[in-house]
C-alpha cells in the first residue's frame, strides 16, 4: 500500500523516515538482539539442512548415547554431539532447533490470530461505537482480568476434553495457536480503539465520509495505517509472551507432546533429570529459551522508544 | 463512600454471572459428566438416576441457575479423578496458594517500588542500568525457567533450601500454616522468589516509566520553580502522582501472581490450587476446572474493589462528589 | 547596580545534526521594581531566557556562554543546592497553563505552606495562616474555606491566581511570569495581568513578563525587549518602543497590532516566517523579510546600537554604514 495516498503520513511511515533508522544504527543494544535474533531465527528456520542430527529420526537413535554431557564438560563428551544428548541418545543442538522452530512458529501464528482478532475488534467498536463498543469492550475488559496463562490453560483443557486423544495430540499445535491467542486478543482492541477513536475525530476522516467512501473502506485503508504504529510495538513485546506462554504450557505437560517437542517441552523432559546430574538436558534449552525472548523484548522495548520520540 | 463501594460491587455482578455462565457451560457440556462419572459398567437406571441427581434433565436455564445457586454455597460438584468433593478439595489447597501469592506480592512490593523509583531518578546512573538490564532479564526469562535455575543452584548444587514441598505446617481449624515453622519457612523461600520475580520487574519498570513521565510534568517543574527540595520533590510530588497507575496495575498483577502461582506450584510440587489444576486439566477434570474459575474470578472482583478503595484514597478528584456543594465553580 | 544582569547569555541544544543555538548572547537588566516585558513570536526565545535565568533549562540544552547575576552575583553556574534556595526566595516563576502547573494530589493550602516553609522560618499555624492572607490578596473568595480545596476544584482563572500566590508567597525579589495569561480566557486575561501588576507593585518585586501579546506589555511594562531567532533585536522603554519602534521588525510587529486610535485600512503584516533555529541567515538573521535590507545586513550581524531612545540590533544605526539605506 502506498504511504503518499494515505492523507496524512501514518505513524508507520513517519517511523520509517531516517530518524528510525538513525536511532536504530546508534542503537548498540538494538543492533546486538537484532543479531542474535536473526542467528536464532534462521538456526530454527533452516534446522532441516542446519541441524547437524534429525531428532525425530529413530532409527539414528541409539541408547548407548543417552546422556552424553557437552563437549566442554567430562572425557565421555562426543563432538557430534556438542551440547550432549538427552535420555534417548537424541543430540540436544538439533533438538533445540527444532524445538525453537516450533515455538517460534506457534507464537508468530498466536500473535497473527490475536492481532486479526484484535484489530477487527478495536476498529469496530472504536469506529462504530455506541452499544457495540461497549458490549466489545466489557467483554475485553472482563478477559483481561484474567492472566493470559490461566484463559490458555483453561481453553487448551476445554478442547482437550471435547476431542478424542488421538485427534487431540495431532492438532494440539493449533489448539495452542488458537488458546495463546484468545488469550491475548483484548489488548490490541483496546489499543486499536483507543487511536481509531482519535483518528475518527481527524478531518481527513470526515473528509472521506463526505466523498461517500464506505465504513469498512474508511477504517481499513484511512484509519489501520494510523494506528499500526502502537499496535506493532504490542505485536513485538506480545511475541515475547505468547512464545513462554507456550513454553510454560508446553512445561506444564498440556501443550506440545514430546513427538513433536517446543522449547517448553525439552525443558519439562529435562526437568525430571535435573537432580541426576544430566542438568544439560533441560538447561540449554531453557538458555535457548531466555535468549529468544529477551532479544524480541529488547526490540521491541526500542522500538517503543524509537516510535515515542518523547520519552528520549 | 459507602454509595461508591456498593456502585463497585453492583458492577461486578453481571462479571461474575458472565464468568459463572461459562463455567457452567464447561460444566455441563465439556466431557459429558455422566458418562465419566458411571464408568464402564452401569445400567440405564443408574444412567437416567444420575442425570437426574445432576439436574441434567432439566431446562438449560435452571440447571445454570441450579449451578449458580449451589456456587453460591460454595458447592462445585465432585471431582471426576479423585472422587471427591470439589469445595473439600479447594479448602484443603487454598491456604497453601494464599500464603505463597502474599509472600511473592510482598516481596515484589518492597523491592520492586523503590527500585523503580531510583531508576526513575537516577535515569543515566550505572546502577539504574544494571537494574533496567536485570529487569529485562526477569521479564524474559520465563517463571518456570527461574524456579528450576533456582533448583539447580540452591537445592541441586548448594544444598541449601529444599526444592519441593511446602514442609512442616501448622494447622488451625481449616487453616494450614508454613509460617510458623523452620521447615514451613526454608520452604517458601525459594517458590516466592520464583512466583515474585516477574511481578516485581514489571512493577519495576512500570513504576520508573510513570516516574518518569510525572517528573517532565509542568507540576514537577512548577515545584522546581518554587525552590522545593528533591527529597520532597521527588517522594512528594512526583511518586504519589506515580501511585495513581501504578496501583491499578499493580492490583492486577497481584491478582496475576495466582495465575502465574500455577508454574510455580507444579515447578516446586508446592500443594496449593494451582498445582490441583494443573492435574485436573491434565485428565478434562471438568468439575475443578470450572470451581477454578469462579473462584479466581471471585478473587478478582474482591482486588478490584481494594484498587478502587486505594485509588479513592490518593486521588482527590475521585472524591468531588464529596465537596461540590461546597463550591467548585 | 540592577537586581538582575543578564550577560551574553547563549543557551545550545546539542542534537545529531550539530549544536542548535537557541540563545545567542541575549544582555539585558532587570532594575529593582521594574517591570520587563519579552516579546517575540513562538520560538524566539522567549521563554528560553526565563528558563535559562532560573535554572531550569529541559536538558539536553545547555548555558553555553555569557552570565546571569543577581545582585552583582554570578547564578548561572551554582550547583543544584545552591540554587534551590534561590528558586522560589530570590526568583520566583509563573508558568503557562494553570491547569498543569498545579500538583492535582495537594491541597492549594498544602502546596503554599511547603513552599514558605521552604525558604521561611514559619510555624505550621503561622505558614497556614499566611496562606489565607495569600489566597485573599490574589482574590480567591472565601479563603480560609478554601485553603483546603484541591486544584480541580478552582476554574482556570482561580487557578492562575492561586499559582501567582504560590510565584509571590516566598516574597521572591523577581517573578518570571510565562506567558500567564496566554492559556486562559480573553475575559480573565485581563484581571490576572491587573493583580499581576498590583501585586509587583505592592511588594517592590521585579517582574519580567514574557508574552506575544504585545497589547499587554504596553499595559502593564517599562521597558520592552522584542525578540527575534534567539536575540534581542530591540529594547528600550515601552513607550519609545510602541509609538517610534527602531527595528525594521518592532516597526513589523506594531503595525500588525489593530488600533482603537487610528483607522486603518488593513492590518499590515510581515512577509514570510521567522527561520528554524538550523537555518539562520548570515549577517542579521532579519534580513530575508526585512524590507529595508542592504549589503552588510546580508555579510555582518549587528550589535545593540542606540538608535533614538531604545537600543535596536540594526545596521541602519550604525553610524559607518552611512546612516539610512541608500546604498541598497
């Protein structure tokens, strides 16, 4: 979408102009989760070809490997297994990988559900306002006064009781899409109301309601791009969250199944050998873990800085 | 003052009856009761007796009414898993969760305000920036995460403090206390900083962020203006202005810490509510999982009412119904 | 020896683009009872130089250069210590917007008493009982009812009373008042600038008055200084200054004030827009609007020169450029 045919410049476009970029080159923290991101980012995207095992290969899979320790710690290490293996002889690097693909994975899908659940809500209710508004709202503010991990936690049971087992531990990465994001939703609302209730205020929209322009048309391509700019700071620190609500779920043991295991789900395998010594096991995924989402925070907190020239 | 607490409570009304609708529906339609409850074996009269013991033969209306009813008395039904009843279940767990949500609120409290307020005054200080870098760390780091890491190094390695269980308790009538014991007190040790961290770097971050917000105000900058010191400046002026938020948001993350007590408690098999529902959910423990529900929801409306009472008592433009009459023109 | 000198004051704003100059050596006094009036558009400095004098410039920005003296003592430079005692005692300020500048949590009373406790040796009774005494100079009926009302209690305008009483209740021997009435209605503008006045008057303090509104400055000042890009292009007595403005700028300035004397056609006013702190023309920085520019306007910047009875920042009274611009 072009920016120039919007009517004023959107928050978006006014951040992308060099005083973003300027901010984002001297910006030493930014630069560095920048990169650490990317490195996890593409370890998890491309662990197919990167990974130096394929975990999920059995027949690869010998016991007589099980719990080998990192190469830098005790003789019995194997350098074709640099953070060791687990209680299955699987190697934990490649594990980690693919781990970090699928939480990565369900809290990107979790933000993009909330996000569109979130954004049509605010818009509507902010543009229309009125009965519908304040039913969307209640509704928004009643969830919030529930910890997202609790909604989560409770929509995942709730499913995992309706469908048979079977059926459930296939489709349970979309049954924790669905739960992380309906858990998160009402912030977006309300943020996206909060701005299109100012935005409706501005001429250019009554300009645009004079030339006839439909409600749906005016609130997508005139008043979205003006409030995209609060919304994507929420996005970024949301990410952040939404990938350890699935880890704890995943910990917890009602999230992913150990056939197709998240960071949060090596943690919790690691958890049970964490006294016998093998502590490799659970914590390099939790380093993993931790990497992750403080460098999204980290971006995200910059970003909320950069597009709030006021706090600087 | 009276008229205002009553107004709060006649809100929460249709909030609960919301939350008791759903869980009703969970109930009564998630993971079909009957069956879970007969077994294997039973006979169609067993059946038809049980579904009317349950009231399930009855209209939808009045088996919620029915259920709202029963909550009310604080019955919740029997659990599938363990045969018993639901509110027998909670009484047991609860003073377990209580006592580990305040010690964690508390301790977030006390370090986490004034943490933040040094770090709202000292912006560019090195310690303020160890504390922010700290503080980030304690946000992305998941609960689960530090609770083991706490493990690891002072149950695993150093030996110090046990890594599970809530140790010796004291009981008084319904109540059971680890306060009044050594063990009762090593033990709570490590799960409150566990359950705490996380709130106490957000109250952190989120007192420094308004405290930096009220200190450009044109009030502060007024009282600067009027030769005021910055001990008074600083306390006075801008951290009251600072409570205003803070005590909303604080309200609710307290109110979060029972949500989050659920990790904590199965991290350190600590034997509260939390780590209750967490086996319940495990096994679609349908009856529980619902009770959970109202009760957290109970606890929020009652912490709602506290926010409302506290922010009553700093801001004084919530109080003008007081004083109108006595001439605000 | 005036109470306050100010001195070739420069305040700098680094930013990434280069220093910023938002002052440039600004010099003028203030005399014991006097009242100053700063006049200029928005951005010119006006307010600046307040901030500057009291110590409060919002960082990044930054006294680069020059002095600032009360009583023959240098104050620019004083630590934050030293120079709390003299906010509010020696100097004291009245800000904008009444509705901010007041803290929202405390009493008006609370917030008089901290102040005169601040700097005086009261007794809470007798700091309480000055506040009344306060509050009914400034004109707040029923004062000692209304002592322990909160701010969002009073309207604007006796909000702006109250924060003049909080300026004055210290006994302060000069009183930075920014633009005090700008924020309020046109109805009240006038009652604030009268007590404004009375007050100075009654307790001999100093008074520099920053506004745009030059109606104002001709009610209520002696001396007026004009300013324009972060200097002072004139100064002198206000008579002087309104009816035989020297400045090609003041001249500007008057002549797009509407009079109740003359008729006139229509309104003059000035051409174009006064430049962005980064794009100050070389030589005067009036000198692309001005319509009696020269050569040297363009290639030197002038100094305070007298030019009749005020002293004006302007080539054309400079005795070697030949006088009147017949060389353009």
């Amino acid at each position: 979408m072009s920016e120039a045919a919007s009517p004023r410049p959107g928050a978006l476009a006014r951040a992308w102009d060099s005083d973003f970029l300027y901010s984002f080159r001297h910006s030493p923290v930014a630069l560095i989760a920048a990169l650490v991101l990317l490195a996890v980012v593409a370890g998890a995207v491309f662990s197919h070809w990167l990974a130096p095992h394929d975990p999920f290969d059995l027949a690869s899979l010998s016991l007589l490997d099980s719990f080998k320790p990192p190469v830098f710690w005790g003789a019995d290490a194997d350098w074709a297994y640099p953070l060791g293996t687990d209680d299955q002889g699987r190697d934990l690097l490649s594990g980690i990988m693919y781990g970090t693909r699928i939480s990565l994975l369900v809290g990107v899908l979790a933000i993009g559900f909330a996000l569109t659940v979130g954004i049509t809500v605010g818009l509507v209710a902010g543009y229309m306002g009125g009965a519908v508004d304040s039913l969307l709202m209640r509704m928004a503010d009643v969830q919030l006064t529930f910890p997202a991990i609790l909604i989560a936690l409770l929509v995942d049971g709730v499913v995992r009781a309706v469908l048979p087992r079977a059926f459930h531990d296939k489709v349970e990465l979309y049954v924790l899409v669905f739960a992380i994001g309906i858990a998160r939703w009402p912030q977006f609302a309300r943020t996206v109301r909060g701005s299109t209730l100012v935005e409706r205020g501005r001429e250019y929209v009554m300009a645009a309601r004079v030339i006839g322009l439909t409600s749906s048309k005016i609130m997508v391509s005139h008043i979205l791009p003006n409030v995209l700019g609060p919304v994507l700071v929420i996005a970024t620190l949301n990410l952040g969250l939404a990938i350890l609500d699935e880890a704890t779920l995943s910990f917890l043991g009602v999230g992913l199944p150990p056939t197709q295991p998240s960071l949060g789900t090596l943690i919790r395998i690691g958890n049970d050998f964490l006294f016998s010594g093998e502590w490799w096991v659970t914590i390099f995924p939790g380093i993993t873990l931790a990497v992750l989402v403080l460098s999204i925070n980290l971006l995200g907190d910059w970003l909320r800085d950069a597009l709030n020239p006021r706090l600087r | 003052m009276f008229a205002f607490i009553i107004s709060r409570l006649l809100q929460a009304i249709p909030v609960l009856l919301v939350v008791g609708f759903i869980s009703y529906a969970m109930f009564a339609f998630v993971g079909d009761p009957v069956s879970i409850m007969l077994g294997q074996d039973f006979t169609e009269a067993q059946r038809v007796q049980l579904v009317h013991q349950l009231g399930l033969d009855q209209p939808f209306f009045v088996q919620y009414a029915h259920y709202m009813w029963a909550t009310l008395h604080g019955e919740f039904g029997i659990s599938y898993r363990l045969a018993r009843p639901v509110s027998d279940l909670i009484l047991e767990r609860l003073p377990a969760t209580i006592e580990l949500a305040l010690t964690a609120a508390v301790l977030a409290l006390l370090i986490g305000v004034p943490m933040g307020v040094y770090t709202g005054i000292r912006r560019n200080g090195v310690l303020a920036r160890a504390f922010m870098i700290f503080s980030l760390v304690g946000v992305s780091l998941p609960t689960f995460l530090i609770g083991i890491l706490l493990i690891l190094v002072f149950a695993v390695v150093l030996g110090w403090l046990p890594s599970f269980g809530r140790g010796d308790v004291v009981h008084f009538s319904h109540w059971s206390t680890g306060f009044l014991t050594i063990s009762g007190l090593r033990s709570l040790v490590l799960p409150a900083i566990t359950l705490g961290m996380f709130q106490m770097t957000l109250i952190m971050r989120l007192v420094r962020s308004e405290m930096m917000e009220v200190l450009r105000s044109d009030y502060v900058k007024f009282a600067r203006a009027r030769g005021l010191s910055e001990r008074v400046i600083n306390f006075g002026h801008a951290l009251k202005n600072t409570l205003v938020p803070v005590i909303t948001i604080v309200g609710l993350q307290i109110g979060g810490l029972l949500g989050f007590s659920i990790v904590t408690e199965t991290v350190f098999q600590w034997p509260g509510m939390g780590l209750l529902l967490v086996q319940s959910i495990g096994v679609a423990d349908i009856p529980v999982m619902s009770a959970y529900l109202m009760l957290i929801a109970l606890v929020f409306v009652g912490i709602n009412l506290i926010v409302d009472l506290l922010y009553y008592a700093v801001d004084p433009r919530l109080r003008v119904d007081r004083r109108a009459l006595t001439g605000a023109r | 020896m005036a109470l306050l000198e100010v001195d070739r004051l420069t305040v700098e704003f680094p930013t990434r683009r280069g220093i910023l100059r938002a002052l440039d050596a600004v010099s003028f006094d203030i005399e014991v009872g006097e009242v100053l009036g700063v006049v200029g558009e928005s951005g010119a400095g006006k307010s600046l130089t307040g901030a500057a004098i009291i110590g409060l410039l919002e960082p990044p920005g930054r006294i680069a250069g020059g002095q600032v003296r009360l009583d023959g003592m240098r104050i620019d430079n004083l630590s934050r210590d030293r120079m709390r005692p003299i906010r509010g005692r020696q100097i004291g300020a009245i800000f904008q917007d009444p509705l901010t500048t007041l803290n929202p949590l405390y009493a008006v009373g609370h917030q008089l008493v901290e102040t005169m406790q601040a700097h005086l040796r009261l007794s809470d009774r007798d700091a309480r009982e000055r506040a009344v005494r306060w509050l009914e100079e400034v004109g707040i009926p029923a004062a000692r009812q209304r002592i322990d009302a909160y701010p969002h209690e009073f309207s604007g305008g006796m909000r702006q009373r109250v924060v003049i009483a909080l300026a004055l209740c210290a006994e302060p021997r000069l009183v930075i008042a920014d633009e005090p009435t700008t924020a309020l209605d046109v109805s009240i503008q006038a009652q604030i600038i009268t007590l404004l006045k009375r007050l100075a008057k009654d307790h001999g303090t100093s008074v520099m008055l920053v506004t745009h509104d030059m109606g104002v400055i001709a009610e209520t000042a002696d001396r007026v200084a004009v300013m324009y890009a972060g200097r002072i292009c004139e100064i002198g007595p206000v008579r002087a200054v309104v009816k035989q403005p020297a400045h090609p700028y003041t001249e500007g300035l008057m002549g797009s004030i509407p009079s109740l004397e003359q008729r006139v056609e229509r309104l003059r006013q000035i051409d174009g827009a006064m430049p962005r702190l980064n794009a100050i023309p070389r030589g005067c920085a009036f000198n692309p609007r001005c319509p009696k520019v020269f050569g040297r306007c363009r290639a030197e910047r002038p100094e305070l020169l007298a030019a009749g009875d005020t002293r004006a920042a302007c080539w054309l009274y400079d005795a070697y450029s030949g006088g009147r611009a017949s060389d353009v």
